[in-house]
C-alpha cells in the first residue's frame, strides 16, 4: 500500500463520501476557504500537488483554478485528531481564492454595532476572472 | 432583529442544522479544530464571547473548556461567501485546543516518505487534562 492510500484510509468521510477540507495561505497563515474533498478528490490532490475538491452543487471533481487560474499549490497537508477534517497549507496563485474576487472567503465578519461587514476588497471583478 | 440575529440569518445551515466552525489562534495564525454549531451554538457563542460548539456524537451544546477549562475566547467571527462556513480567530486558554493535548487538532501531516507522521508534541497528558 502506497503511502497516498496509507494517508487516505486514516480519513473518516461522512455518509456522502465527503470531508471538510480548510485552505490556509502557507505564507501568511490567513484562512483562504473551507470546501470538501471526497476520497478521489484528496489522492489527487496529494499526486497532483494542487488542491481539487469535490463540489455538491455540481456532484464533480473540481479542480480549483481550473477555470479562473487560481490554483492552490499544496505545501502541507494533515488530517484532525479524529480524521473528519483537512488542513492544507497552500501557495494561492493570483492571490485570490474566492469567487467574489477576494483573497478569502471568509469576509463576512459579525459586527456588533452593524450585525455584518465586508471586512476584505475586491481585489479583481468576477467578471474578468472568469471571461479570461 | 438585533444584529446577532441578522448575522445568524445569513448563515446556511446543513440539513441537519449545522455549519462547519473553524478555530483559529488570534495572533499565531494557526488552524486549532474544525468542529459544528447549530444556531443555538452560533448565538451563545455570539453572545458570550466564547466558542461553544454542538457536539454531533453526544447530539448537545459544547461549550469549549467546561471540562478541560480549555476555553477559547473569540476575537473575531466571519462566514464565507456562500455562508456555510464559520471562522472564528480565538485566544485559546491553556494554549491546547485538542483532546489529545497538543496545541491543534491537525498534527497528523501527510508526509511522502512515511505517510502520516505526528508534527506536533503532546503539551499536557489528556488523563491530567479531564482529571483537574
């Protein structure tokens, strides 16, 4: 048994086959993206050296940047103490991993005063990430 | 509606209630846990200023810390862009998120050559962890 299958078989998929897997920037530690992974998505992602995903809305493998050219290099990669997450540590080309043109996903921050506020700019228009 | 009810509104919970809750050490950067909230969860957490999860294997409120005093004050709370995903940037007391007593949960690291290796001490032994 190679050592990809070795890591894959210590990962408990939920009952649709998927797991939760965290992007973090392996510069600046900045948490990029939580998406999910099922276990075809995870050996290519450790072949390949770049994130892929499985996407729910589309029941496919995505490999991230396929489309826009933000593509993830994977630095590190680990699994939680009880194997139902990932974490990998990833060099994010274009500087941006959300759709919305952002660097993170995560840009919606609670407000006390204002309930939510879009902490992160749009760094480039959707619009030209995806008509290149 | 008050703005912790604004900001739980725009949350998308799965079909069993939950969403996916990141910790992340407020000043180090580092991933500690992925773990669940429901929305009761959600606003305690809110409302306290301290992580409290749903424990899917005991099905009821976590309060991170209430055994362990492990607790993990919140700094910052974002959703992502599509709203099923919760970041929370936290000072974990005691500096150990994980039941095993290291610092995080993700210390199981993919290596090429070996397969899983374990990058991460154990800072406390679990049994002195519950047994205070």
């Amino acid at each position: 048994m190679n050592h990809i299958t070795h890591f894959i078989d210590q990962v408990k998929f939920n009952a649709d086959g998927l797991v939760a897997a965290i992007a973090q920037d392996a510069e600046s530690g900045e948490v990029l993206m939580l998406a999910w992974q099922n276990a075809d998505s995870l050996r290519l992602t450790l072949e390949k050296g770049e994130m892929v995903y499985f996407s729910r809305s589309r029941q496919q493998l995505w490999h991230k940047g396929e489309s826009s050219g933000h593509r993830q290099i994977v630095k590190n990669i680990a699994i939680d103490c009880d194997g139902d997450a990932v974490l990998a540590q990833v060099t994010q080309i274009g500087g941006i991993a959300c759709h919305t043109g952002r660097k993170s996903c995560f840009y919606r921050q609670f407000s006390p005063a204002q309930g939510v506020i879009d902490n992160a700019p749009v760094l480039k228009d959707p619009k030209a990430i995806y008509d290149e």
